[in-house]
C-alpha cells in the first residue's frame, strides 16, 4: 500500500458526475495524505534480545511503526539510529524472543 496517489478527477460533461467527483476529491485526498495510511504490514517477524535488520519495503525513511500481533510477552525498540540503510530497514529489539506482525508506514 505504500506511496498512494490522489484521486484524480476526469472532466465530464455531466454536472452531477463532476459533482460526485468534486465529493470524491474533498473526502479521500486527506485520507490518502495521512502517513499512518501509507504502510505496508509485515507479518512473521522473528525477534530477539539482539538488535535484527528488517526490510520494510517502503523504498523511504518510515515515520513510525505499530506492533499488530505478537505470540509472547515482550517489547519491541527500534534501534534505527544506528541503521545504516534507513531507506531500507528498520532495526529493531525485543525485551524477549517473539515473532510479531508489524504495520510500518
């Protein structure tokens, strides 16, 4: 789902279409800007108490992530000051081993 583009209105000579469209427009560009949206979700993620490299897929610097699912009692940090490819992972490390599903955007 990553890099959404805009709803894009086709001229019509149809008062009520150019109307529904103009609707459109109002309702789903400031969904479609909103980064949370802008995400990709990554499931069956092995971590550990060391720091593992993840892709994300993005093709970008993310903005933040949500852990979704997980099958232990952990917590998870992101370790990205120190990622060398940000554009292209994201280092993270979890208080116990667990597998977890991630929504990063």
């Amino acid at each position: 789902m990553a890099n959404l583009k805009a709803y894009a209105k086709i001229d019509s000579e149809d008062e009520a279409v150019n109307r529904i469209q103009e609707q459109l427009e109002f309702i789903l560009n400031p969904l479609i800007k909103t980064a949370i949206l802008d995400g990709v979700l990554l499931r069956n993620v092995n971590l550990s108490t060391t720091p593992t490299r993840v892709e994300h897929k993005l093709n970008r610097k993310h903005l933040g992530y949500f852990i979704v699912d997980k099958d232990a009692a952990a917590d998870v940090y992101s370790m990205q000051s120190s990622e060398t490819m940000p554009n292209k992972f994201i280092k993270l490390v979890s208080t116990a081993p667990v597998n977890v599903s991630i929504w990063i955007f």
